[in-house]
C-alpha cells in the first residue's frame, strides 16, 4: 500500500517522480475493468466530491464526476462565476474553508494560474487540479502518459528514448505544459516543438527540458517537426486565452494534419493525440475528421483512458486503493462491446 499520496493535494506533475508514476499507472490497470462497466465497486459510498468548475468545461468535469461515481462516491457540482459566491466577492480563502466542510475531496478548474495552490492552502481536504488558466493541467499529463505506454505497448522504462512532437499552440496549451515536465522524468526524450513564433512554447519549459539532458527542437515547419515521431501531439488554438476572436483567428488553421499528411510525413505506426475538444469547423481541423478511421487517431482512446487514471487518483489520495477489489460484485445492467459508434 502507498501512503504517499493518501491526504495529498494534486496541483502540478512537479510532486511526482518516476517511481510514484509506476505506483499510479499499477492501480490504474486495477481500475480499468470498473472503468469499463465490467465490474462495479461501492468503496467509496457515502464520501461526496465538490467539483467546483470556474471555467467551462465538458470532458474533464464529466470525467472527474464519472470516475468518482464508480467508486461508489457522489459528486456536487458547480460551474461558471455566475453560480457560485465568488460573483459576490467572496475570496478563494473563503470559498475553500466553507466547500471543504461539506465534501471529502475536491477538484477544481479556475482562469487564473496559481489560483488551485492558493484555494489548497486554505484546506486539508484533498484538491486536484483541473486546470490554472495557461498554467497546468497534471491530471491530463497523467492520463496523456497512460495512453504513450498503452499506445505503444512499453513500459515506463521503455519511454526512454521517446521521440514526441507537440503541435499547435503551444504557448497557452497547458496540456502540453505538463505532459512535457511529466516527460523530462524519463531519459533521451526527443522533443519537438511545432507552433508559430508567437505561440511557442514557454521559455522555461524548453530550458528545462534541455537541462533535464533532452533533445529540443523548435520549429515553425509542421512535417519536418512531426517526421520520425512516435507520438504527435496535437492543440487547438486556445481562443479563450487571446484578448480578441480576431487574434485567435490569425493563427487558428496554421497546422493542420490530415490522412495526406499522415501518410506523407509521419512516421508508419506514429499515434496521433490530442487532449480535446479538437477544432472541427472549417478553416481550422488541426486533426482533420479524415483521420477519423486511422487506427493510430488514439483521441478518444485518450479521452476514455481519463477515468481509470482519474479513479486511481481518487482511490489513492482517499487511502482505499487495496480496498477497491474487496468491495466488487458484477454489472447488472447492458453494456454495449464497445462504446465509440466508429468502433461498432
């Protein structure tokens, strides 16, 4: 049993080494079968989960909500300024110590970076980030480096040596951000970072990147960036982090990856992620909707891959991992073979 994570706040990849990831990804396989709708577990009835959303979102508050529930948990939610107590001044400080008196365990997502370590000082109920405005989002890292070992069917030491390409913007994509200090835990990483200039990857991550010992290489020109890849790694232009539609639409369509491209440029076997919602309309498709048969396209694969890492998470912060199993009994209800209606 793992006691390090039991009581812990879940606010950036930098509180993880590489051995708590092994610790991780161990109970999240333990989870997947739950996560499946194979077997149900009940060993978290009766604790109650704030998720406390300040910014839109669908996958990841869904995805909080619904790895909670099949531990057995309930989940109350909130989401947008308008609906909370902060729309009447109330401060973080407050609004932490009042939610924390009524739920277990909360995850929260907010526009303002740094916004999630001020909200955890104020209690000692576990908090796991969502999201700090261009900042982090470490539990999309985790998952995105769940799906790199299932993807490609290597263990964590066979991540050495990975070769990865992060497309887009790459400046506000906190995605990336995290998944890239998740990555500098690992050796010989090849990193390639594609994006107009204006939307390049932070200075400090780049740096350390290179002074973990990783290869960087930075570019404007999307198929020499993605040629030889494993792994590429795709965002949508993060329009809400611009100040004008206008801006955002300068650079919305820069990049874009098609089947022609796939074929051309990448490498045979390369897995095409993206951490969702790609951008479907016309003019921008940066993973175009003709990929939508490449056995390689691993989005939605990723997506689903958010809620057994998520119920590790939870299991592992609340001390129940090793009671999960002694609590099981089988699904009664239809569950149909397989879940995307691409796959049928």
């Amino acid at each position: 049993m793992s006691t390090k994570f039991r009581g812990m706040h879940i606010l950036s990849v930098d509180q993880f080494q590489r051995d708590d990831i092994g610790v991780l990804f161990a109970v999240t396989a333990k989870m997947e079968p739950y996560a499946q709708r194979r077997k149900i577990t009940r060993v978290l009835e009766g604790c109650v989960l704030g998720n406390l959303f300040f910014e839109p979102s669908t996958r990841s508050r869904i995805s909080f909500g619904a790895a909670f529930s099949r531990l057995g948990g309930s989940a109350c939610d909130t989401t947008g300024f308008q609906f909370s107590t902060m729309a009447k001044g109330e401060s973080l400080d407050d609004t932490s110590r009042v939610v924390s008196g009524y739920v277990d365990v909360i995850v929260m997502r907010h526009p303002v970076e740094g916004s999630l370590k001020e909200f955890a000082a104020a209690t000692n109920v576990p908090v796991i980030s969502s999201g700090d405005g261009p900042g982090e989002h470490p539990t999309q890292a985790l998952l995105d480096l769940y799906t790199i070992h299932k993807e490609l069917g290597r263990d964590l030491d066979g991540l050495d040596g990975l070769k990865i390409a992060m497309v887009g913007d790459l400046k506000y994509g906190r995605t990336v951000h995290s998944l890239s200090k998740l990555l500098c835990l690992f050796k010989n990483v090849q990193f390639s970072f594609v994006s107009p200039k204006e939307l390049s990857m932070p200075a400090e991550i780049v740096q350390r990147c290179r002074e973990s010992g990783h290869q960087v290489q930075e570019t404007q020109q999307l198929y020499a960036g993605i040629s030889g890849a494993d792994i590429i790694y795709v965002t949508r232009v993060q329009q809400e982090r611009f100040t004008s539609e206008e801006e955002a639409e300068r650079f919305r369509g820069s990049f874009v990856i098609n089947q022609h491209v796939y074929d051309k440029y990448c490498k045979p076997g390369a897995v095409l992620m993206h951490p969702l919602p790609r951008d479907s309309r016309a003019g921008a498709q940066e993973l175009s909707t003709d990929l939508n048969q490449n056995k390689r396209l691993a989005i939605f694969r990723q997506a689903d891959n958010g809620i057994p890492v998520r119920m590790a998470l939870f299991a592992l912060v609340l001390g129940v991992e090793e009671l999960v199993e002694q609590d099981n009994r089988p699904v009664r209800w239809f569950v149909p073979p397989t879940f995307g209606a691409d796959e049928i």
